[in-house]
C-alpha cells in the first residue's frame, strides 16, 4: 500500500463501501473486500461478540470456511483480544505469548501478521476488526496504521445504524406478523391518507 491510498479520495472510497453495505445482505462483506484490497491484506474480518457468550458473528469473506470454523472452536485461546478501546494495535506489539494450539492455527492459516482494533458498544458489544497478511509478508506500516485509525470514527457510526436497522426490521415484522393475524380489517395510513400497510381482510374489503 502506498501513502496515496490514505488520502481522501481512497477513504471516501472505503466509506462509501461501508454506509452502501449496510443495506445489503450481507452487510459487511463488500466493505471488509474493499478494506482488504486497500491494505494490501489477505482477509479483512469482524467479529461481533456479546457479553461473555463467545462470538455471535465472525465474518472473513473469501476465507477458507474451514479455517473460520476453526478459529471459532479455538477463540477462547486468541490472545490478540481486549486490544485498548479504538487503538490500532499490532499483533506482535501486543502479544507476549502465544498458547500452542492457537500457534498450531496460526502457522496452518498462515496468517501471524495482524493489524487490529476493538470497538465496545453499548450495552455489552464488542466488535474486533482484523487485518491479516501472509506471516512472511512485509509488516503493516503506518499507512495502513493511519488509514485504519481514520476509519474508526465512522465503524461507530455504522454499527450504531446497523444495530438500529436490525432492531427497526425486527419490530416490523414483529408488527406486521401481529397485524396479519387480525381477524378484523386493518389498515395503516400515512398523514395524507396514502394506505401504507393492510392486512388481508382489509386487502379482501377492498377489492370487494
């Protein structure tokens, strides 16, 4: 990566990538590609955890399934975790030692040059975001450094959207199922008196 892909013109390239991912499914691989392409990285991943119940949702796109599946049932022995809150870490700065079986994967993935940040939201999210290069490709410099820490004010944004989009879209449904099951006619109008919803009784009313 050269210092060009830090300018304004790359991130604006990687934030359009990001905002534009939210509503598409799924939403964070076109953007984890894009981070991975501008970093010179193999894999670009997020992990999302709640509370202490492990991770909810590991996402690597183009990463060998099998290495994910196995990162998930050897997690709990990751030490490049609990980095400083929205601090671009490097993994062997932070890392003293490494237990043996999670060493086994690391040299089976090949994958012990990593950049990373962690993200907290509210109430019990954690959020690890991870770049990953060859072992024995060049180390992450600062471009890469700079390019990620720039990133992070708006990963804030996007995952607090992403979170309300997920919880709007649950309470639609939610609503809608309740709303179908009505055995009276239902309608729901907009200020102007546009119908925006019906359910099937009232869909019946009115083609009658």
């Amino acid at each position: 990566m050269t210092a060009a892909m830090a300018d304004g013109d790359a991130l604006s390239r990687l934030l359009e990538t990001l905002y534009g991912g939210l509503v598409q499914s799924p939403p964070w691989e076109p953007f984890l590609r894009a981070l991975a392409a501008a970093t010179d990285a193999a894999f670009a991943t997020m992990i999302i955890a709640h509370g202490h119940s492990g991770i909810d949702a590991h996402v690597t796109p183009d990463a060998d399934p099998d290495r994910a599946e196995e990162y998930r049932e050897i997690s709990s022995a990751d030490p490049f975790v609990g980095l400083p809150e929205g601090q671009v870490v490097a993994f062997r700065d932070f890392v003293r030692h490494i237990p043996p079986r999670f060493r086994a994967w690391l040299n089976r993935a090949r994958s012990g040059n990593v950049l990373g940040v962690d993200l907290h939201r509210e109430p019990d999210t954690s959020v690890r975001l991870r770049l990953t290069r060859d072992q024995h490709g060049a180390d992450f410099g600062e471009v890469e450094h700079e390019l990620l820490a720039r990133l992070i004010p708006h990963l804030r944004i996007a995952l607090d959207l992403h979170a309300r989009m997920t919880t709007t879209q649950a309470e639609s449904q939610l609503f809608s199922s309740a709303m179908a099951g009505l055995a009276v006619a239902t309608l729901i109008l907009d200020r102007t008196g546009r119908i925006m919803r019906r359910n099937a009784v009232a869909a019946r009313m009115l083609a009658q």
